[in-house]
C-alpha cells in the first residue's frame, strides 16, 4: 500500500480495545461468538436484530440481565455516539460529528433526494492521501475504521431520524480503498439481507485512485458504482493537487476504469471539484474532455461538477454557480455527460472533514 503522510496503522482483527465489534460480525460469525463466550446460539438472531436497530445492551429488554452483562463485559456494539448534530435550515440535510469507542470522532452526512434518504459516511479517522484541498486530510490518518464501524454510522443515522436510508456514498473522511479489507467486508455486511439489506447498486464508492484496489475491487463482482476523485485533465495539476497521482497517473488510471466496465458493466463516475482559477477553465473543460473521450471511448461514464468547499487551510476559492454551468455546458458540446452537483448543508460545514477538525483543533503538520 502506498504511503504519502505515515506509516499504515497495523490491522487489527474485529476488536476495539480488546473487545469484540459485534457490529462487524456476519450472521454465522455472530453464532459462533454467542457460542463462544457459552451463551445459546439462539440468541445471536436476538442480538442481530437488536443491533441493526442501533440499540445499546441495557435496551435488549428481551435477553436476560446477566447475558446483557455478559456482552457488555466482552464486546461494543459498535454503533457510534452522537457527539454533534447540525441540521440545515437550507435543506435539511444533517451532519453527524460521531464519537467511536476509542473516543476518536469521525462524521456523517444524510442528505434527502427524491429516492429517499442518502448517506455519506467515512471510512477512516484521517486521511494520509494528502489532497490539497481537502479537510479531512489535515492532521494525517489516525486510524482506519473497521467494518462494523462503518455499518455503525449507517445504523446510527437510521435511529436518530427514524427513516431508513436507502443509498450509502462511501465519500466521507479517508480514502475506501486505503482501507481496503473492512470497506470489502462493509460491502457483505451492508447488503446482507440479514443486515441492512441494501442494495449494491445504491452504493457509490469513491477513490483517488488506488489502481491494484480498483482491480481487486472489480474481481469482487459488487455492483456497486465506481466514483473516481479526478480534479484535473493535466498529470501536473492533478499531482499538485492530488500527490496519489505521482504513482498513478492518468493514463495508468483510465486504463484501470476501462478494465473495471469491462468486468463488471457499470457506469464509470468522475468527480471534478471546481475550484477558481485553478481547474475552471474553458481549456480546462476542452483536456478534460478530450482526455476522458479518447481514453474511454463509447464506455458509459458521467462526470459530476463540484464547487469546491472553502477550507481555511486550502486557500482555494469555489465558483460561482454560472461558471459551474459553463463549465458543464463545455463539456456537453463535447459530448460529455456532466451535472453540476447541488450544493447542500452550505450552512453547517457539510464538507467532510471541517466539523472533526473543529472538535480535535486539528491543523496541519
């Protein structure tokens, strides 16, 4: 795994502070951890359900009082604690600041569409991938989250509001793919039917661009939709902007895309963030264009325009909404597809990344 701000922390195997994260066991794996610690086998679909409903042990009214103090003893849940809530007046969307077991604080983002309710949650504490104009990066990585971490946030959200959420983005702090077994196992928690039971296609996973992960996450089969992080047509640029592309360049890149459609038939999509006088250029759209269309071809691909969310630390400064609109306008005349992605939270920091940096009084190295 490549290492731009520090050294990968070692992996660790389902525990939190030597105690078992119950939310990242399968079914099967939920069984043979009753049995384990000589509780009935038949319990563990009393303990699943409880968990997908986000509930702590003292809530799980119908397992006795000393099995409840028995999992306590041994085991998280893993379901996250809300240390902040804000809520838009603009919109509605919300954004968690959630505090884990080991007192590390990660957030979350559900935003509300015409489909029903989308979350964007993280998959690290940090990020050691360095983008310049991202928050979440600032301080490094601390830690990568594990699988039933991830799942937790969901689960989290779902009580608070008391909806279901039917999409998940994995575009919160961290890199997915910089995490690559527990987002893997994520994916099998997620969709089980035992589990939340949602469905792969409504799950977008987005990356700077990991190439070997890329290839390693399409001979999984998922149907999932790949998101790449690509922010400029010109290796230069995007290297200042994005140090992962020094190992990878674009080309390497496209090549991987095209090999991910070729093995699992899914639409490629390209986040672009828009950032003045940097990458919002007409000549900006025209190598953007031509770039995408000549490396890919007639496979399906979309490209999704971000303005970019002012980060004190960046000194980048976003677009007004009608540069953003040329800017898309370009790239259809040259038969590319692109939307320009509707701002929301604008009013709480929606932005992954501002609102833990706040609460940690995180800057940078």
């Amino acid at each position: 795994m490549i290492n731009f701000c520090g050294a990968q922390p070692s992996e660790r195997k389902n525990m939190i502070n030597s105690k078992t994260l119950l939310s990242g066991l399968s079914s099967s794996e939920l069984s043979e951890y009753v049995v384990s610690i000589g509780i009935p086998k038949y319990r563990a679909a009393q303990l699943s359900q409880w968990l997908c409903r986000g509930a702590s042990f003292d809530e799980m009214l119908n397992l006795p009082k000393e099995l409840r103090s028995k999992f306590a003893e041994n085991a998280v849940t893993g379901i996250p604690e809300i240390s902040r809530k804000l809520v838009s007046k603009l919109d509605g969307t919300i954004k968690y600041l959630f505090k884990l077991s080991d007192g590390n604080h990660i957030e979350s983002v559900v935003m509300r569409y015409k489909h029903g309710l989308s979350i964007c949650v993280s998959s690290q504490v940090g990020c050691r991938m360095g983008c310049a104009f991202c928050a979440s990066t600032i301080g490094g990585l601390v830690r990568s989250l594990e699988a039933g971490e991830i799942l937790g946030q969901i689960i989290a959200a779902q009580r608070d509001i008391g909806e279901r959420i039917s999409h998940v983005v994995m575009m919160g702090i961290g890199e997915p793919l910089d995490n690559f077994d527990n987002v893997v196992k994520f994916l099998s928690l997620v969709t089980s039917p035992d589990s939340l039971n949602i469905g792969a296609r409504n799950i977008s996973l987005s990356t700077c661009g990991i190439i070997p992960r890329i290839d390693e996450l399409s001979r999984l089969g998922y149907q999932i939709t790949l998101s790449i992080s690509l922010h400029s047509a010109d290796d230069g640029e995007r290297s200042s902007l994005m140090p992962v592309n020094k190992k990878y360049p674009l080309s390497e890149l496209l090549s991987a895309c095209r090999r991910y459609f070729d093995v699992t038939g899914r639409r490629i999509s390209f986040e672009y963030t828009l950032i003045e006088g940097k990458n919002d250029s007409p000549e900006s759209a025209d190598r953007l264009a031509s770039l995408l269309r000549s490396r890919l071809g007639n496979i399906p691909f979309h490209v999704n325009l971000i303005p970019v969310n002012p980060v004190r630390e960046s000194g980048f400064t976003t677009v007004t909404r009608v540069s953003a609109d040329n800017f898309a306008q370009r790239l259809a005349l040259r038969h590319v597809n692109a939307t320009v992605r509707r701002t929301l939270g604008g009013d709480i920091s929606a932005s992954c990344g501002q609102l833990r940096q706040k609460e940690e009084n995180i800057t940078l190295q």
